[in-house]
C-alpha cells in the first residue's frame, strides 16, 4: 500500500468517523412528541395547573419542558415576533393575528383543554363576599361605588385585565383606584394585607396556590358574582362552571406554532388526553371532556365468613 493510498484511507476514516459523531449528536438531541426539549411561554394567570400538568408530562416521557410565565400581551407579541413557538393562553387567536401567522406561511395548532374563571378575592376581614358586574364596571368608569375601595391586578398587560376592559367597554389600565402589579401572587398578597381592596386573579391560584402562598391565600375570601342579567350571586366553583352558571369563565387553549412533529403537538394531546384531563379535574378547573370511570360490575356478591 503506497503513501497516497494510505492518506486516501485516512482520510475517509476520519470523514466517516465526522458523520458519525455529527449523527450521534443529532439523533441524541432529536425532538419527538414524547422526548426531547421545548419551552412553552405560559399565561402567568394559569401557571399554577400548567406546573401541574408538566411535572406529570415530565415524569412520563423523556422531555423536559421550560415554562415561562408572561403577561398575555408579552406571550402574544413573543408568538408574533418568532420567540415563541409553543404558548398557552386564555382565549384563541383573533382573526388579525391569524392572518399574521399566515403571512408567515404558520398555521397554529389551537387545541382548548380546560375553563377557568376571572375570580375576585376580598380581605378575609372584609363582611361582603358578593359583588356585583355592573358595580365593577360602574366602578372601572369612575363613579364611586360604596363596596369597592380600589381594584387590583395582576398586570396592566394580563389576559385578567384584559378581560374586565373587554366587559367594561373600556380600558382598566390608568383608571383612578385601579392598580396593577406584576403576578397574581403579589394581588392575593396586597389583598390579604389591605381590607377593603378586590383582587382580580385567575382562579387556579386560589385553587392550587404554591406551597408557600397557602398561608396567605387562607386570609382572602372569593366573592360571589351577578351577572349583569341575573339576579344571583354565583361563586366560581367547579360545579357552577361546568354548568355555564358563573359569568366570568374562560376556557384555556394550547397553540403550537412548532410546524413540526415535536413536544408542542405531543403536550396538547397529553393535556386533551385521559391523564391530562384528570389533573384538570382533580384542581378543581373543568375539563374540556370528562374522563372516563371504570366501574366493576360483579354478578355474586361474596358474603363475609366472619
């Protein structure tokens, strides 16, 4: 074997040995529907059930996900801007936004998964648990109304915000007495300390508060809400949203924008799938279908020898 000849050889083991490094790599960092890496912008208003459904997703399949909790204009303008190709939000997309994604050549896979509920929280102290809508709204338009000091939110930019303005026909942000923080746990915080002051949240950090928030979350009552066509105060319980009672419920959507087979399509079918759905349920938010009970029927019922 000449000197060319061996060069040659060496050559094309080392190229050989290149690809198959390079193959390795890339098949050991590939991402499927069940492995793999992903970040996931969250709505900060429903972190809490979302933590839940991760660490259950994380446990089952070889994926780790990064949550990052956002106001709802943040999440969308990081969907917008590319940033975020993975988001969970509190309402779907408008047709604007829609059109933007299209332009793009994205279609977002929009897959809803749970309802939840604006939720307004008082002093403990405090005797009133009721409000009604029209006083908020009277309120957000300036007119003094005797059973709220101020109200609270979590973000000027939130999808809680957001919501009320939509209901109120205008903009929270800047009104007298109404202030805004950054997280729903610094609302339930300043309201636990501040009689007198209504807290708007979402309603899954008074279900499932962290560990930590439990003993401050104890000194807050939720208030019951009227409609403005109805003559009951309904409280946000489980119960009264499944059976559309409660007048501020909202349902909850996943929108992969991924374009591909990844974690984005494989954690929307976890959470539209039967363990998804159960932690839905077991933190007290509603399902977006009601899991399935299996009941064992016996035909002979043993009698007890004792």
């Amino acid at each position: 074997m000449n000197k060319v000849t061996k060069t040659i050889i060496g050559f094309l083991l080392l190229t050989l040995l290149f690809v198959f490094s390079c193959q390795t790599k890339t098949d050991k960092n590939e991402e499927t529907i069940i492995k793999g890496k992903a970040t996931i912008y969250v709505d900060e208003s429903i972190l809490p059930i979302v933590e839940d459904e991760e660490a259950v997703f994380e446990s089952q399949y070889e994926a780790k996900l990064y949550l990052v909790p956002k106001s709802e204009n943040e999440v969308l303008n990081s969907m917008l801007n590319d940033t975020a190709k993975i988001a969970i939000l509190t309402r779907t997309l408008s047709a604007d936004e829609l059109k933007s994604f299209k332009a793009k050549k994205i279609s977002p896979r929009i897959t809803p998964f749970a309802t939840d509920a604006v939720a307004f929280i008082k002093n403990k102290t405090a005797n009133d648990t009721l409000i009604a809508l029209q006083d908020v709204v009277d309120f957000v338009h300036g007119k003094s109304v005797p059973n709220i000091k101020g109200l609270v939110f979590d973000n000027a930019n939130s999808s809680t915000a957001r919501y009320i303005s939509e209901i109120a026909g205008m903009a929270v942000a800047n009104q007298k007495n109404i202030f805004s923080f950054k997280t729903n746990e610094e609302v339930i915080k300043y309201v636990a300390e501040n009689s007198g002051m209504i807290g708007v949240i979402g309603m899954n950090w008074i279900f499932q508060p962290p560990l930590d928030l439990q003993e401050v979350v104890d000194k807050v009552n939720v208030m019951g809400v009227k409609g403005k066509n109805s003559n009951e105060y309904v409280f946000p319980t489980q119960d009264n949203l499944a059976q559309g009672k409660y007048p501020l419920a909202r349902r909850l959507y996943i929108i992969n924008c991924q374009g591909y087979t990844g974690l984005g399509m494989g954690f929307a079918s976890f959470l539209g799938g039967e363990r998804g759905q159960r932690i839905i349920l077991k933190s007290g938010l509603v399902p977006e279908r009601v899991p399935s009970r299996k009941i064992i029927i016996r035909n002979k019922i043993t009698k007890d020898k004792n």
